[in-house]
C-alpha cells in the first residue's frame, strides 16, 4: 500500500535499466539512487525505433505484414543524402525479427540495434544523472514514479555497496558459506549446526557468524540480509561468474528464487555470445560490480588479477590461505574441524575487495563514467556504445541517421608511428609527449563522420588523407572533445583523479572506435586522417627539433625522445620546456598558415632520462621499437616493453634485469654480480623464482599444429588433476604456472623432474645481460668465461 503521494522534482542517477514488453509496447523501468533512497520509474508504452530510406518503403511492406508497426516521414537523411522515414514498433523482437527479413532482401533498417532503454535516454541527452518530475508514491521500500517529465542534472549519488564472497567444496557443487561485509555488517552465513557467534576477524574489527540447517534456509537468510540491508550495489571479485552463478544453482537446486533485486526481482541472466561459460547479470535496482572488469576498464594492469595478487600489490595483505591450489582442499578441512576459521577467512576476502575498492575509489570511477558516456555503470569496455550515445542524439539535430553496420566493408585501422631507433646507452634524453595527439588530432582538423559526410561536398574543406575531406562548419566530435577536455582540464586542477582518468579513457577511445569495423560510423579516411596525421607530426617535430641542434633517437605514436648529449643536468628542465614551447608555437603557426585553423596541439617536456638505453633488435645492428630503459631523476629505473615489465619472464630474469641495468646505469662493475647470481641458480638457490607464467588465449584443445611450452604444462596438468579426480582448470584457456626441467615444460605445482638449468641461463639469463653488455663491447660468455662449459650437458 501506497504510504503517501506528492508531486515534486527528484534528482536521481540511474542503476539499472530494462524494459518489458506488454499489449501497449514497451514498459521501460530505470531504478534510480536518491538523496531520499532508491526510486523506480515507470514508462509505459514506448516503441522500438528504426530507420528505411523512403524510397524502399514500399519494397520493404511484404516483410513487414503481420507485424505491429507504423511509420512516419521524417526530414532526417542517411549518409547518402537519401530522406528517411522511421519505422515505430510495439515488440524490441519484432523489429529485430524485421531487420534480419529485410536485410536479406538488401534493404537495411538503420539504427535498429539501438536498445529502447539507451534510445529513450540518449535522445534526451541523460547520462548518469537526470532531474525526475512527477508523482511520488513511497511504498515497499522505495519510490515510484510513472511516466515523470525527465531532464538532465548533476547528481552525484553516494551509493551502498555490500562486499559478498562465498565458499563452496573444490568441485563449486556444496554450499559451505556466504559473507558479507559492508559499512555496518560484517557477517558470515555458514550450514552446519550451532547457535550464532561473535567472532575477533582482525584487530579493530568483529564478525557475526550464524549458522543454518541446509542450504535451503542458508540462502533464504542471504536473501533476507541483501533486501534488509537495501545495498545500492553488490561488490565481489568475479562476482558474476562464479559467486552468482554459483548462488543461481545451488537456489534453483534447493527450490528457491534467488530475488536479490530491488522489489523482490530476480536475477535476469545473459550469456555471452564468445563464450559459453561467461555470463552477465542484471538485478534490476542493484548494480553488480565486478571488481576485476571493473579494474581492467580503468586501464590497471596486473601481472594476475586473482584477489590474492591484486590486494598484495595494493593493500600489501593477501587471503588468509597461501597456497592457491591447496585452498580447495583446506577450505573442506576447516568446514569440516575449524568452521570459525573458515568464516575469518571467508570475511577476509570480503574486505580485501571492500578495501581495494575503497582505496582504488573504484566505485567512484564507475559512476563518473557513466556520468561521462550515459551507459550503465556495470557494463565494462562498451567504447563503440558510449561513442553512439554520445554522438547519436548529436547526429539527428544535425539532421542525419547513422549507417547500418551491415553497409560498411569494416576493417582494422593504421596504428600509430614508431621512429627507427638510435640503440646505445645515452646519457641526457628528454622524452616530449604530445597531449591526447589524437584527440587534439580530431579538434584541430575536424576529423568527425559527419564533417565527413559534408566535406566531401564543399569547396574549402579540410584536406585529410586517403581522400578524406572535413567540413570546417558542420562538426560534432570536436565538441565532444572539447568538452571533455575542458572537463578533464578542471579535474586535474581540482585533483580529482578518478574524474580525469575516466575522461581520459573515453577520448582516447574515441580514435579506436572510429579506427574498428565494429563501429557504425567506420571509414578508412577517419581512421587515416587521424593516424596518418600523426605519423606527419610525429616525423616533422622531430625534423624541426634536429633543426636547432639536437637529434631525435626514438619516436613512438605521440613522443619524441631527444638526446641532450653532455650538458648539466640542472640545465635539462629549461631546455625541455624551451623545445615544448618552440614546437608548439611552430604547429600553431604552420597549421593556421596551411590549414587556417587554430591548433590544439600541446606538446609537453614529460620526463628526463639522466641515463637511457636503446637495445638492439636480437640478432641485428638496427634498434629495436617499444623497448626501451631509463635512469630517472629521482632514481628510479623505468622499463617499457623489456623482460622486467612482462609476465612470462620468470621473476628471477626481471630481478636479474633490474639490477644489472641499476648497477650499468650507475657505472657499477656487474661481473661479480653475474657470477654470483649464475652460480647460486646452479646451487638451486632460486627454486621459487623459476616460474614462468603465460596466458592460454584459446581453448586448450585449440592447440594443434603449434603448440608452446605453456600449452604443454597445461595438458600435463589437466591429466594430473583427472587422474586425482580434480576438476580441470586450463580447458577454457586462462594463466598457466610453469617451469622448465629436464623433461621439458611440467606445471608448477605438479613438477617432477629436475630443473632446466641451462634453459634459464641460455633463455632467460643470456639475453637480458647480452642487450646491454653488448654496449660495453661484452656479453654473459665473456663474463663467464671457462665456466660457460661447466653448463653443457646439465
């Protein structure tokens, strides 16, 4: 029953969204948080839109017979210039069903794969926040409006986020225990016998565990707890595809709706068309937020995701288990004779992703970017949709519809310049970074789909490349840019990082998306016009800078490097920034001269390298691109693209790497330290740092013709875990840990033979010292001398 009702303005950022269809069209629903709680919205009778040139309207009314629709004329065009009539349907299926009958006749609907719930939001300009009028009725716990006027605001909400984690056997098929950890619980729901406890799980913190009879009333009371609690969001560390999952089995075994939505709603389940073992949830009034994806869209990068890693690296605290593989086995031993224990360390992995959230501000980032792009903040990657969003609604004022995807020949764009490479150990290289070159690409020359359209028809366009032409007047995706860029520029004054690095991501997306046949809007001239362009300001500053003096050594997509030579160190800022400033007042000055346009290049004096090594391509005399290594100002050592930055290195070579190159960047002797480290490696002094660790980027039985020494541990342990009766781990593809011996590559924790010591010597060691060594006229042979024989045979 309705507890009150009240006509007023709320404001509210959007959860969720979904619709349904019904005998009046479609009901679209969007949960919103509130600074009075959460709030459903209500509209009813919606319609499905599309798009067909007029002039195939009537070729088009046989495959459309017998389906619920209308059209009406319109003055918008499609690219073509041909005048386009929409096409309004009751049924989201039924449209779809449409579109596929008259695509195969040769007639394409356009913009039929726009979902209704982004069409109704986009064409209104909501992203992330909206200003809600309408009657108010508060009833169950939440409030409703239907049909409200909607219009765009700034509301930034503070949302509720519950941390939840469970524990199951090794084979994911028993229930052993559900936490939950959020600001004002931290409890541990267990099956087994017992009255309630109150437990010590760390120092300032406690948990109450509870116990339950089966699983039946141990995921009712979750249920409960969740609809208590009302969180905005539920958090977890691969949350969707095995917490929920899991959870959505053992409930459709025990009998029970798993209703963890808002209004008792249950989980609507999608499965992911690449994969037949990934899946995407939506509960409708709650966001699912996963912290993994969460992290890889906000462009972190870890050697391992898995939780343990991730919270060492960050929170400098990992599981209460150590062993990985163990843990399947100890979780069933402390259910069975510790179940306190189990509950502290079910808690733990709670709070650890809690706190990485907390710490990383990662729900912050969710929510700014879909302030930013309008799409859900639970949906990860998204660039090709969060460019429509944008740009969409955009388009139609222009007067203009977006091409089908089905009319464009798709492909893959240029990448960015790589310069030939000066390879040696330098002394004084400064690196000068062009700011967002793409972006400021696409704001300088106007390098935009519709100012495409429309330049290739006027007199004085701007001149792109591969015959691309750019109207100067009729643009949308400078505006975009600098609008974000003015936002990101008040950002990083403010010092807020989370707002300026999502900002970031989605301008630099911009060029990708316009570079990839995925996107409605792809053609080969946008794409050229932007990288090619590039290439031109990339090879130009570099001859203007040569010009005064000084040579370039390397130049990478949007940076030069430039050697100083012999110069004081103290004079390098002032030189640096005098070079940024030349050069920008040169583009500024050749562009408004060639072009007639103002510049938004900015380059900038980014880092000083007081030592800088260029290795050598293996094998050649010419230098190698996108490797490089740098003594910094403040000590630190910075690595791109080498041995220490990747993962299927074993961490003894990166170490090795690190230090040599500390050690020759300081005119330090490394021959005692080669020594030392080949001769401990002999002593088995590094047993735990022989790991090697490789991605499995297909299904393991994708392997056929080729197949690496990663993919062969992987088999080995596949039959090792079938004959222990262990679930396998690898059949999907994911990371594998392993290392060398006597009888080729076994997996880590399953290794029988003796190590490969020659193998770390020849394969890991040997290359990392020779692409410096080489410089100092030596290599790993020659500092080892005699004793390389002693390694034959081993």
């Amino acid at each position: 029953m309705s507890t009150g009702k009240d006509r007023e303005s709320l404001p509210g950022f959007i959860l969720t969204r979904q619709w349904q269809e019904t005998d009046a069209g479609l009901a679209l629903e969007f949960w919103l948080a509130t600074p009075s709680g959460p709030a459903r919205l209500l509209i009813d009778a919606q319609e499905a839109v599309s798009f067909l040139p007029t002039a195939n309207l009537d070729r088009g009314r046989p495959r459309l017979a017998g389906t619920s629709w209308r059209h009406a004329e319109t003055t918008l065009r499609n690219f073509a210039g041909q005048p386009l009539s929409a096409l309004y349907f009751r049924s989201w299926r039924s449209q779809l069903e449409c579109r596929d009958h008259l695509a195969r006749q040769g007639l394409h609907l356009l913009e039929a794969d726009i979902k209704p719930t982004d069409r109704f939001l986009m064409e209104r300009f909501l992203t992330g926040s909206l200003q809600a009028r309408g009657e108010v009725v508060a009833a169950d716990g939440f409030l409703s409006l239907t049909d409200p006027r909607l219009r765009p605001g700034d509301y930034r909400p503070s949302l509720r986020a519950l941390s939840i984690d469970i524990e199951t056997d090794l084979t994911a098929s028993r229930l052993y225990s559900i936490a939950l950890s959020g600001a004002d619980v931290a409890l541990v729901l267990m099956l087994g016998e017992g009255d309630a406890q109150t437990l010590s799980a760390d120092d300032s913190r406690t948990l109450r565990l509870e116990f339950f009879a089966d699983e039946r009333a141990l995921l009712e009371a979750f249920i409960g707890t969740c609809a208590r609690l009302d969180p905005d969001v539920l958090i977890g560390w691969n949350v969707v595809n095995f917490d929920l999952r899991c959870l959505q089995q053992f409930a459709d075994r025990a009998g029970v709706n798993l209703a963890l939505g808002r209004n008792r709603e249950c989980i609507r389940w999608r499965q992911s068309r690449d994969s037949s073992e990934r899946f995407y949830a939506s509960l409708p009034g709650r966001l699912v937020l996963d912290g993994i994806e969460l992290m890889r869209s906000a462009t972190y990068s870890f050697e391992n995701f898995s939780l343990d890693h991730v919270a060492r690296e960050l929170l400098k605290r990992g599981k209460l288990i150590d062993d990985v593989d163990a843990r399947g086995a100890e979780i069933t031993s402390l259910f069975e004779t510790d179940k306190p224990a189990l509950a502290r360390y079910n808690l733990e992995d709670c709070r650890l992703v809690e706190d990485i959230f907390i710490q990383e501000k990662l729900l912050e980032f969710a929510i700014e970017r879909s302030l930013l792009t309008g799409l859900e903040p639970d949906r990860y990657g998204g660039s090709v949709a969060a460019f429509d969003f944008l740009y969409l609604p955009r388009l139609h004022r222009k007067g203009y519809v977006a091409p089908a995807l089905e009319e464009l020949g798709g492909g893959e764009s240029p990448g960015g310049h790589v310069m030939q490479s000066v390879p040696g150990i330098h002394d004084n290289v400064i690196v000068l970074d062009f700011k967002s070159l793409y972006p400021s690409i696409i704001r300088t020359f106007h390098v935009d789909p519709l100012a495409l359209v429309k330049g290739l028809d006027e007199d004085d366009a701007i001149p792109g490349f591969d015959g691309g032409r750019f109207s100067r007047h009729d643009t949308i995706l400078p505006e975009l840019i600098e609008r974000l860029w003015k936002a990101r520029d008040g950002a990083r004054q403010r010092g807020d990082g989370v707002m300026s690095q999502a900002i970031k991501i989605i301008m630099n997306s911009f060029y990708g998306v316009l570079g990839t046949g995925a996107c409605r809007f792809y053609d080969a001239r946008l794409a050229s016009s932007i990288t090619r362009r590039g290439h031109e300001i990339i090879i130009q500053s570099a001859q203007f800078i040569e010009e005064r003096g000084f040579r370039v050594i390397y130049g990478d997509t949007d940076s030069v490097f430039v050697l100083l030579g012999d110069v004081a160190a103290e004079t390098v800022p002032g030189l640096g920034r005098s070079l940024a400033a030349e050069l920008n007042d040169f583009w500024s000055e050749r562009i408004e001269r060639e072009h007639g346009l103002p510049s938004f290049l900015e380059i900038e004096f980014e880092t000083h390298f007081l030592r800088f090594l260029m290795p050598r391509i293996r094998g050649s005399e010419a230098g190698s691109k996108k490797r490089y290594a740098g003594l910094l100002t403040d000590g630190r050592v910075l690595f791109k693209g080498l041995e220490t930055v990747r993962s299927d290195w074993s961490p003894l070579a990166r170490e090795f790497q690190q230090v040599l190159y500390r050690k020759i960047f300081h005119d330090e002797p490394v021959e005692d330290y080669i020594r030392d480290t080949v001769s401990r490696l002999l002593d088995g002094r590094f047993e735990t740092e022989l790991v090697l660790r490789k991605r499995l980027r297909r299904k393991l039985g994708d392997y056929v013709k080729n197949v690496p020494p990663h993919v062969q541990a992987a088999r080995k342990a596949e039959r090792i875990r079938k004959a222990r009766g262990l679930p396998g781990l690898y059949a999907s593809g994911g990371w594998i840990e392993y290392v060398m011996t006597k009888s080729g590559p076994e997996p880590r924790q399953y290794r029988q033979a003796p190590i490969d010591y020659e193998f770390y010597i020849d394969r890991q060691l040997a290359p990392i010292a020779d692409a410096i060594l080489v410089f100092r006229s030596s290599s790993l042979d020659k500092v080892l001398g005699r004793q390389i024989g002693l390694f034959q045979g081993l």
